[in-house]
C-alpha cells in the first residue's frame, strides 16, 4: 500500500521541495540524447537508473539537510500512448516503464527518507501534445480516456499520488483528473502559461482552476503553476481576494524569463540567475502565497535553483 495515498503531507502546510528540471539537466548539462524530450526510457536500463539517481540524490539530499519533505517525482512525463508510439513503445512497454519508474523512486525512498523529511512518490504525466502550445484538443471525457491508462498503471504501483504536468489548457487537465478520482488517486494540475500569465490556450488561470474544479467537483488537492518565469505570472496573483488562488499550492518555474517559443529554438541553456529567482519565490510567499508549500523548478533550474530558494524561502 502507498505511504500517502490517504493523506498528502504536503496539505499540512510545512514546505516540501521537489527537483528541478530534469530533463533540460540531462539535455545540457549531461549531453544525453533524449529524442521527444522524454526521459522514461532510462528506467528500463541499470545505466539509465543509475544516471536518474545521480539525478535525484544532491535533491533529497538538500532536502533531508534542511529536514523538509519532499515530492519525488516519476520519469513519466513523456510516457503516455502518443510519445510512446512515437518512439517505439508498446502499452504494455508503457507500463512496465510506469512501474520500473515507481521502483526506482521507491528505492530512493527507502534511502533518503528520515524524520521530518516525508518522501512522496508522484506518478508524473505531461500532455498529449507538446507542452508549449495547445496543439490538441480533447473534451474531458476523451482526455480521461486517453490519459486513463497511465493513471490506471500508475495506480496499481506504490504512487501516493499522480499530478499533470504542464498542462497547456483546461479540459486535458480535466480529464486526467477525472482519471485519478476513478482511481481514488490524490492528483496536483500545474499549468504552464506564456508571459501575459494566460494558459497557451488563452484561458487565465482562474478560468482553468475554475473549469476543472466545476468538473471534477473540486477533486484535485491543489493546483501548481509551472514551466514559466515568476514574472510571467506574479502579477495575476495580485488579486489577493480570489478564492481560486488558495487553490494553487505549488511553484516549479523556469530558470528563464524568455517565452515558450523563445526556449523552443534555443540551442544553449538560459540559467537564469538562481539567486533573484530564489528571491522572487520569497516574494510570492510572503507577499501573495504563503500557502504555497511545494518549491521545485523547471526547464534551465538545477541544484543550484533549489539552493537559492531553500535560502530565501526555508526558516
């Protein structure tokens, strides 16, 4: 049985961390191949396992040091029927890639989980489509369908919970939600928006929250915005009388102020500069969200992000 399923630790209040963004870590920083962005097929191999833990340790290591917990997340996010079409994968290889990687995440559990530092296992999903630009179109329903064998393998593994990450519009997060109730699975959505703070699909964020909310009765345990610059969306949050905000209770944004398109035709990686993105997660804290308990990073954010922030953000 999962540690957590029944109760996240992380909606009692104390911060959890998580990574950073591991797939541009192992893009730019470790040369490797990952053809479709997609790092699930490490999982299969002792060497890929081996580079994934490398991945994950110096993380959970920060973590325990500052006696924080910690939501881990699955190599998962490309593993869903389309990208694993694309590269050769079969449903059942799709789940055998969903449990090898709840294995793996396991085994770092078991190793780095200590007295005030509560390890989460999260089965990570990612769109249909790029992630970047709303380039589907699904009705939850269909959403729920298409995204339903993923969760269903996920759900049979030791996961506390799955979340959908970098979801460009409301109705596939909606869907997946949908899915993790069937389940009775604990499920985040994040949603990535482009730098006027809107969804890619041109929704704001209260129009998703509120969408996905209305049709899965309020079902996720929170909302986490990710794939963006603080300034993207800081100034959405300004609201500070919205009750939709309340429901957003994780941060994991980009290195980079740049657009998604901009990071789309980049050859190099924009680090950003850890220390002022530490400080502009202070400020959303304490200025706007202090109820945000999840801090990790995305695309350019590595160890040294996660640092910066546990210095302005962690007592």
């Amino acid at each position: 049985m999962a540690l957590y399923r029944q109760r996240l630790p992380q909606l009692d209040g104390q911060p959890f961390l998580a990574d950073g963004g591991l797939e541009t870590t192992l893009v730019f920083h470790d040369n490797l191949d990952l053809p479709c962005f997609a790092a699930f097929p490490l999982v299969l191999d002792e060497e890929g396992r081996e580079r994934l833990s490398r991945y994950f340790v110096p993380y959970l290591e920060l973590a325990r040091a500052r006696g924080v917990g910690f939501v881990l997340d699955t190599a998962t996010w490309r593993a869903s029927p389309d990208w694993g079409a694309r590269l050769g994968y079969t449903m059942a290889d799709l789940a055998r890639v969903q449990r090898a990687s709840v294995t793996l995440a396991e085994e770092l559990r078991r190793r780095f989980e200590a007295a005030g530092t509560s390890i989460v296992i999260n089965g990570a999903i990612g769109p249909r489509g790029d992630g970047y630009i709303a380039d589907t179109s699904m009705s939850p329903a269909e959403a729920e369908s298409y995204h339903g064998h993923q969760v269903d393998a996920l759900a049979a593994t030791e996961t506390d919970m799955v979340s959908a990450i970098t979801m460009t519009y409301a109705r596939e997060a909606a869907g997946i939600a949908r899915a993790a109730r069937a389940n009775a699975m604990p499920v985040a959505i994040s949603f990535t928006v482009e730098t006027d703070g809107r969804l890619p699909s041109g929704e704001s964020l209260a129009e998703a929250i509120a969408m996905v909310d209305d049709e899965t009765g309020g079902y996720p345990a929170y909302y986490m915005i990710n794939c963006a610059h603080p300034t993207h969306f800081a100034g959405v949050l300004d609201d500070d009388g919205a009750p939709w905000r309340r429901r957003i209770g994780g941060i994991r944004a980009n290195a980079s102020r740049t657009s998604h398109a901009e990071l789309d035709a980049a050859t190099e990686l924009d680090p950003g500069d850890p220390i002022d993105l530490g400080r502009r997660y202070r400020a959303l804290r304490e200025g706007l969200m202090r109820h945000v308990c999840v801090l990790g990073g995305c695309c350019g954010t590595d160890i040294r992000h996660l640092r910066a922030i546990c210095e302005e953000c962690l007592d």
